[in-house]
C-alpha cells in the first residue's frame, strides 16, 4: 500500500476545500484530474477517503489522518524553502506581493514600475487582495496590509498611520456645510448597520440611500451624485471630483503595515523591493493623514 505525495496533496486539499472544484482551484488542477488522484488513492488504501455527498466530499477519519500528515509534510516543504529563499543574495526570479488593489491603482503602480524597469531580471508578481494571504506557505513573499493588528508571526514595521474624511461631491459638500439640519443623502458600506456616529452627531437627518460592498462601487456611486461616503483619506486625494466635507473631523483609519516572513528576512529581493517601499510611504505619510 502506498500513496504518492501528489495524492496526499489532493486529499488535504479535498479536506480543505470540501469539493473538486475548490481542491482544483487550490492545486491548479482540474476537478476531473482531482477526481482521478482520490480514486488512485482510496484504490491503494482498499477503501474509501470520502463520502460523496450531495453537498460535496465529507472526508472518513483515514482522509482526515492523510490529511494531517500531509499538512506536517507541507509545512516542512514551506519551512526549506522559505529559509533557502531567505539566505539567496540573486535579484533574479520569482518574487511576489500583495497590495490592496486600491492601494494599487492610486500610488503603488508607478512604483512597481520603478522596481521592475531596475531589477529587469526579476518575475514580479503581484497579487491585488484585500484578504489576509498567507506568508508561511508562501503564498506571497511581501506584504502590503491596512490593518491595526498585524500577525504577530510576521515581521516588518509600520509604514503610515492613515486618517480617514467624509467627501462627496462639492454641490453636496457646500450644502451640507450650509444646513447641517437638512437631510443628507450617504452611500454606506454594506457591512455597516448605521453611517458613523460623527457624522449622525452634526446631521441627525441622514438618508442612507444605498448600501454598497466595496469600496470602488461606492466611489462610483458618491461620484453619481448618490451622497457623501466615509473613506480614507488617500482615496480622498486619488478622486478630486469629490472634495470633503469642511465641518466633519477626519477619523482614526487602521494604518498600513509592510510585512515578510521571519525567514525571508535576508532574501535580497525582498530587502530590494522594501528599499522601494519604505522610503515613499516615509516621505509622503501627509498623503494618508492629511485633507486634499
């Protein structure tokens, strides 16, 4: 009885995801081709790993066992290579980010650009992603967070603390500044139940006229005339057709984090791309503190 490492790693990835598409979706692989590893594998048992079911693949204790011990392998797999990659001096190869892609799109793109035109040699890879990737398994080697509680397993330093301003479009603004009593109309995240409490402070007759659930579709909808929105002050400056409004106060914003694993420390490549970074967000924090 034997069980290839290929086929350990599809049934921890069928563990992970719970159906074919999402084990494929994790290995790059076709549902059909993860389809024909768990067959190969449950053969070389004598048994079944999983249950199907109509919701998908529930796993048996066996896959469960299979599953860990792979995982354990993973990690190993993980650890080697993050600590070679940590002690390579080249600026040759794959290297990965991940950025907001907000972030991206107002500030970021010019210097990658930058980066890339200097280290030609490099394969730069940049993952636009709000969610938190996983460092350790190399998912990215760097990365960009908004986030006022950083993982603790990761290292690297705080790049800007960020405020955020209430902004709409200056017919709106004007109005609003004039009659803090009359009704105002606001674009709201979708996750929020209620605008902030100091904006509601100063207009106490707010019309949420439309809950959206993500940022660039709120924009588009502030720049339609829809209402004021809250967001971050760098938005603020990318968007000039929307100005601030005068009499509400900026609020604290999560602040922006550059983080790597421990053991890409050394890595020239990363040490590169962060002697890009660092030194931008240092000279321009107004952009992410400070009004247009």
């Amino acid at each position: 009885m034997k069980i290839t490492w290929d086929d350990m790693q599809t049934v921890l990835a069928l563990v992970r995801g719970g159906n074919l598409a999402a084990a494929g979706a994790q290995l790059g692989l076709t549902y059909t081709t993860v389809a024909r590893r768990i067959r190969r594998a449950e053969e070389a048992l004598g048994r079944p790993l999983f249950e199907r079911r109509p919701e998908g693949y529930h796993p048996t204790d066996e896959a469960h066992e299979i599953a860990a011990a792979a995982a354990r392998m993973e990690a190993e797999e993980q650890a080697a290579m993050r600590r070679l990659s940590g002690r390579a001096q080249d600026l040759s190869g794959p290297l990965s980010l991940t950025a907001p892609p907000l972030l991206i799109q107002t500030f970021l793109a010019p210097l990658l650009a930058e980066f890339t035109a200097e280290h030609q040699q490099l394969e730069l890879t940049v993952r636009a992603d709000n969610g938190v990737l996983d460092l350790a398994r190399r998912e990215a080697d760097l990365a960009l967070r908004i986030s006022r509680h950083p993982q603790e397993t990761l290292v690297g330093r705080k790049l800007t603390e960020q405020q955020s301003g209430f902004f709409a479009l200056p017919e709106i603004a004007e109005a609003a500044a004039r009659d803090p009593q009359a009704p105002l109309e606001w674009v709201l995240y979708a996750g929020h139940d209620a605008p902030p409490a100091a904006a509601l402070k100063i207009h106490p007759d707010i019309w949420v006229r439309a809950r959206l659930d993500d940022m660039p579709s709120m924009i588009a909808a502030a720049l339609a005339g829809m209402g004021a929105l809250r967001m971050p002050v760098f938005l603020g400056r990318a968007y000039p057709q929307l100005v601030p409004l005068p009499h509400l106060p900026v609020q604290p914003y999560a602040p922006i984090w550059l983080l790597s694993h421990r053991d890409l420390q050394g890595s020239a490549k990363v040490t590169a791309l962060k002697g890009i970074l660092e030194p931008w967000f240092r000279d321009n924090r107004t952009l992410f503190s400070c009004l247009p």
